[in-house]
C-alpha cells in the first residue's frame, strides 16, 4: 500500500515539472519564421506529452498497486490484467529529435 501512495505521490512532483516545462517554453515568444525555434516546439510538444503520459501512469500504478495491497482477494491474473492495460494505454511516443525529415 505505502508503494502504492508514494507512486501517485510521484504525480505532484511531475506536476511541477510540467509547470516548469511551460514556464521556459511561455519565455520564447514568436517562434515564426525560425527553424531552430519550430524544432524546439516539436520537442516541447512531444516532451509534455511524454510527461503529461507519466504523471499518469503514476497514478494509475499507484491505484493498482493500492487496490491489490487492500483487495488480496485480487488474483494474481486479475492484478496483471489491469497492469497490461495500464501499459497498453501509455506507450511511449515516438521519438522526434534529431531525425532529419524528407533530407
């Protein structure tokens, strides 16, 4: 259960970051007509999505894992399940720094 509590904790402190995350992009400005300004809003995006997605499964982890140390009446394959759709749900984005595109 305490694993379970701390995992969801792990939310507030993603939370934060995200907040950070915004705060250095909100200091860019006008991004338009700058190459390497386009490539770094790409970046962002994929970066808060990729965060925004942990902060999540944290959550969700954190929940299964609070239920099973509550419920040991859960099985073994009950517990599994709903971690397999915990992994299903947030997988991981695709990669986009430093590919070239159509070059």
């Amino acid at each position: 259960m305490k694993a379970g509590e701390d995992t969801k904790g792990l939310q507030d402190d993603i939370g934060k970051a995200l907040g950070k995350l915004d705060d250095g992009q909100s200091g860019l400005g006008d991004i338009s007509g700058v190459q390497s300004a386009a490539a770094q809003k790409e970046l962002y995006d994929s970066w808060k999505k990729y965060v925004g997605d942990v902060k999540g499964r944290c959550g969700e982890l954190g929940g299964v894992m609070e239920r099973s140390g509550h419920d040991l009446a859960k099985s073994d394959g009950d517990v599994k399940a709903e971690l397999d759709k915990i992994k299903s749900k947030y997988q991981d984005t695709e990669a986009v720094g430093g590919q070239a595109k159509g070059r």
